[in-house]
C-alpha cells in the first residue's frame, strides 16, 4: 500500500513540473542564416536566452519574422547581450500550450541558449 501511495506522489509531482529539470532538454544552438526562420519543438514550456550582440525575435505556432531591424507583426523581441550584459530572455508561464516556436536574427549564427520540458 505504501508503494502505491509513494508511486502516485511521484507520478503527481512529475504531472505538476516540480520535477521538470530532470526532464529537460538542452535545445541552445545558433540561428541558420540571416533572415530566416527557424523551427524548435516545444513540450509543456521553454526558455530562451539570446546570446548574441543582434536582436532575435521569436513567434508562437507561426513563423517568425524581421521589419529592418524590429520584429515583425506577431513576433516578439529577445533583446541582444553585450560582453556585460545578458541578452533578454523570455520563459513560459506554467499554463503555456504551443506546437512549436520559431526564432530568427538579422544575422546568422546568433547565439541562444533554450531549454525545455
């Protein structure tokens, strides 16, 4: 009986995230080229650390995209770090739900640092 209890504890605390970093998925990498979008998965969230001197912008279930050198309709801005300074970063509230988020940079090979679960 005790078993059981413990099982259904364990299995609660994994529903409700409190165990979410031994789930994680490191998914950092480097924007592909300038000007176009790149696809990441999502789980149940992320975060998302921009790691680079350009400004990335990110979308929800829709591709990302650039006016000049602001986000475009739809996007949202990941300001860019400095030597000094971070990056801006953005993670998701518990009640999150996307398919997929896409990232894009003026630049390629702009730096970001993603995790999720």
């Amino acid at each position: 009986m005790l078993r059981k209890i413990q099982a259904a504890a364990l299995a609660a605390t994994v529903l409700m995230g409190s165990v979410g970093a031994a789930l994680a998925t490191d998914c950092s990498g480097t924007t592909t080229s300038a000007s176009v979008t790149k696809q990441l998965s999502s789980a149940r969230g992320f975060t998302i650390m921009n790691m680079s001197a350009n400004m990335i912008c990110i979308a929800f279930d829709v591709a990302a995209t650039m006016g000049g050198t602001n986000c475009g309709s739809g996007s949202y801005p990941l300001q860019p770090g400095s030597s000094t300074t971070a990056g801006g970063s953005y993670s998701t509230p518990d009640s999150f739900r996307a398919g997929f988020f896409n990232i894009i940079s003026a630049a390629g090979s702009d730096a970001y640092s993603c995790t999720r679960w």
